[in-house]
C-alpha cells in the first residue's frame, strides 16, 4: 500500500525532486521506512533518482500491471476501476470465483503477472510466464438469462480481438469457438465461467489469457509450433498495460453493445472476424471426430456444421481444424 502511495506523490511532480522529509510528513511514517520502499520499488524495475539534497524522482516506470500502473490510463467508464492485482496465482479465474461469491461487482477484474496452475478450454493447462502474458479475469452480472450467456462468450472474443488489432495493426481470425489466432498461431484463448440458477445468471467470469511479450523458444514443446505472442507477429515487444487499456475498453464497450442491441450485433461482428461459414472442418467434440463445412455459428455459440453425408450437426463443444475454404 505504502508503495503505491509512494509512486502516486512522485508522479505527482514529475519534473521536481520530493524531499524524503516531505514525505515521512505526508505518509506518516519515518526517513528511514520511505527509504526501504523506495529500494524495494527500484528492485521492482522503478527508476529513481535520488540526490541527498533535493530527495528522489521518478525517472522511469516498469511495465507492470500493478494498479497503481494501470489506472491512470484507463478510459473504461466502469469496468477495471477495481483491479485486485497478485504477483502470482495458480489462476485469476479460480480468484474472481471466488471473489465474484463473496460478493465483489460487477467490473472488478484479477490480474496476476504469472498463473502456477493457468486453466484452458477443455481441462488444459494454459501458459503464463511472469511478466509477459496478460492473465485476466473479468466479473461480469449481466441481467440476461442463463441460456445466452454463450454470447458473452462470443462478444468478449470480439472485444479481444479488436483489442489486438488497436495494439498491434495486425488483424486476428477467431477459430471457433474462441481461440485467437495470428498468422494461424494461437495468440489469445478465452475460458468463461458462469454460476447460475434456472432462470438467473449470479455471475460470470471472464477469463482471458494473452501471449503478449513471450519469445517463441519460451513456449513450451508441445505448443510451440501452434502458439504465437504479439510480440514475435509485430517484431516489437508490447507495453502490457497499453493492451489491457484497450482490452477493457473494448470490453466495456461490446457488453454495453450486447445488452442494448442484442445478440446480432455480436452475431455479426463475430462472424465477420471468424471467417468461419463455408470452411471445411474437422471437428473433435468429446472423443468424437466430424468432418464437414461449417454453416454458421448459432446464438448460443454452437457450431452448425454440414457433414459430408448431408447431415446438420450442432457441435456445442470442441476443437476445430480448417481445411480448404469452399463455399456453401
Ligand atoms: C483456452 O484457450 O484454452 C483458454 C485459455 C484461458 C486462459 C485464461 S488466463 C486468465 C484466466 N485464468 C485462467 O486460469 N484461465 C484464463
């Protein structure tokens, strides 16, 4: 907490020296207790200059997403203004679960710098180096009911992926049913968690993992032929905080769309940025695998697909591979 207040009276003069008096004055705590912090913020990355006469300037800032850092570039109107930020999490969505049950509103998020235990689609693990991925998890109370909550789904691959095209000029594909892909690389997946009743959505967690600044020799193995980051498509590392500024902008901005105008206008932007109808696919869904041409997307996030013996399938959960494009 001190460090925050700390970095909040530097930057409030960004161009003068504090004196370390002034500032025992104003936090209420000894010459020697600002001394210690402001070692530990310069562990952490903080530049700053200190001259025995004048007292300490903060010179230059890391790239951390601690709230202190992610604030003051906000432009979201609601959403973010409650950041409950951790160095490292086993997972930001098992955190805002938890949270999101004793009660926390609407737009608080969790963001920690690395995941130990990161959770993906389908009971995969998902990867999150510290420093260099964007894990976060959105709490979300929207007054819809349960059977289309999949669109919240839908309209937050939407918000990423403008998200990604703002930060980078590059122009992401969503592969259904809400992987991000670059350059056919994953660079972005989504993991959403609802807690319902019948006829009630209690809430939703918004969990969304970004590869920003990971090197491709970084990635594991297994992954490292399919994954990607926005720093290895764009050739320049990105600012993190930069990105989570225009994720939630964008976040805001889709939901509020989404509650006013409806599921189509989602639909729609959804559909233009997947590419998917007239693809050839093959499908595996729970151990199954189809093929055929993809159709089109439903309101509740299904895939509609036509196999290759004329059958209509509505596959509502699983993998996707793209083949040759056709049209249908
Ligand atoms: C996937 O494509 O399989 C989904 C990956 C989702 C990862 C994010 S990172 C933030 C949030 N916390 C988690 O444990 N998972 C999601």
């Amino acid at each position: 907490m001190m460090d925050e207040e700390i970095l909040q009276l530097l930057r409030e003069r960004p161009a003068t020296f504090l004196s370390g008096e002034e500032m025992s004055r104003l936090l209420k705590v000894s010459r020697t207790a600002i001394w210690k912090r402001i070692r530990h913020l310069r562990s952490l990355g903080y530049q700053i200059e200190a001259s025995t006469r004048s007292g300490y300037r903060l010179i230059h800032s890391p790239d951390l997403l601690t709230p202190s850092e992610v604030k003051p570039l906000l432009k979201t109107e609601w959403m973010g203004k409650v950041i409950h930020y951790f160095k490292s999490l086993d997972s930001t969505n098992s955190q805002a679960y938890e949270l999101a049950s004793q009660g926390a509103e609407e737009g608080e998020v969790v963001i920690a710098e690395s995941q130990l235990k990161g959770r993906g689609r389908l009971g995969r693990s998902w990867f999150s180096p510290p420093y260099l991925t964007l894990n976060l998890s959105v709490i979300l109370r929207p007054l819809i009911p349960p059977h289309q909550a999949p669109l919240i789904t839908l309209m937050a691959a939407v918000a990423t992926a403008e998200a990604i095209e703002k930060c980078s000029g590059l122009r992401p594909l969503i592969k259904w049913p809400n992987d991000i892909l670059l350059r056919g690389r994953k660079v972005a997946g989504l993991l959403n968690e609802i807690q319902s009743e019948t006829d009630r959505i209690h809430f939703v967690i918004l969990g969304i993992g970004v590869n920003l600044n990971i090197d491709e020799k970084m990635f594991p193995k297994e992954i490292r032929s399919i994954a990607t980051s926005l720093k290895r498509e764009r050739g320049e590392a990105v600012l993190r905080k930069e990105f989570l500024q225009h994720l939630l902008k964008e976040l805001e901005r889709w939901y509020k769309i989404l509650l006013k105008e409806g599921g189509d206008a989602v639909l729609m932007a959804w559909r233009k940025r997947a590419e998917i109808k007239g693809r050839q696919v093959k499908v595996t869904s729970f151990g199954e695998t189809l093929t055929g041409i993809a159709v089109d997307v439903d309101s509740s996030g299904s895939l509609i697909l036509k196999t290759e013996n004329g059958e209509r399938k509505r596959v509502v959960a699983g993998d996707v591979e793209y083949r040759v494009k056709k049209e249908v």
